[in-house]
C-alpha cells in the first residue's frame, strides 16, 4: 500500500522517481526525467539539447555500459547534477528511452 501510495503521488509531483526508490525502470521514467531540468541545477534538461534526436545519432552503437557513462557525462557536465549509479531505476530507464529513440 506505500508503495502504491508513492505511485499515486507520482502524477501530481514532476520528478519522483527517487521517492520511490524501489521503482521499476520504464520508458515512461527514462522520458520524464529526459525532460526535466531537475536532474541537475543548471536549469537545463537532456531535451534542450537533444531535441529530435539532435547529437544522438550514434546511440545504436553504444552498449548499455558506455550510455551509462556518456549519460553521466552529460550529467555532470552540461547539467551540473549527480550522477546516478548505474543499476538505479533512474539510469535504467534513462538508457531504456535513449535506445527506444535509435528505432524510430
Ligand atoms: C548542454 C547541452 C547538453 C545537455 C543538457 C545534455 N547533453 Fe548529451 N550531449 C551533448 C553534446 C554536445 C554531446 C556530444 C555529441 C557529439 O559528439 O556529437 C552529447 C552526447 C550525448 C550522448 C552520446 C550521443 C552520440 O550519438 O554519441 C548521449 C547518449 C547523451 N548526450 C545523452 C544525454 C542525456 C541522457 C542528457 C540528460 C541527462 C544529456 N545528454 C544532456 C550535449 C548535451
């Protein structure tokens, strides 16, 4: 019942997923936290600067180690965040959308 409860409260607050921290990875979490600006502090989210697939054109050919650590370059860098650790439901899910977006 807590778990659902956090669930809930997902709807209503923009970025939760380490509220939750025994959540599942999903597309859907790796697609929010693409667009929000609250994985870092520099005001910016991984969509402003990759819209439409913009400097993601190698992503196909990367495996799932080295995404997680160009995402986390990204992180650390253009964002000024955290990083997050590489079997985090968060990282998971990051990867999970950038390797949905190779196929479209
Ligand atoms: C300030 C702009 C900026 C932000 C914000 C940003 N990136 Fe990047 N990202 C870049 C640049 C520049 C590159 C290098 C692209 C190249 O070499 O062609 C890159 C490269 C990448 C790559 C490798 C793509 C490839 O085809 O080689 C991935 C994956 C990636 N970023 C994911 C992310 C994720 C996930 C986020 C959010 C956590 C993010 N980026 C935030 C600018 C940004």
């Amino acid at each position: 019942m807590k778990k659902l409860a956090g669930l809930v409260m997902c709807g209503s607050i923009v970025w939760c997923s380490s509220v939750t921290g025994a959540e599942a990875p999903s597309l859907e979490i790796g697609k929010r936290l693409f667009n929000t600006e609250k994985l870092g502090t520099s005001g910016k989210s991984c969509a402003t600067c990759h819209t439409n697939l913009n400097k993601l054109a190698s992503v196909a050919a990367y495996d799932e180690d080295e995404l997680v650590t160009i995402i986390n370059q990204c992180i650390a860098g253009p964002l000024k965040g955290v990083t997050l650790d590489s079997r985090s439901a968060d990282m998971k899910s990051l990867v999970l959308y950038l390797k949905s977006l190779k196929t479209k």
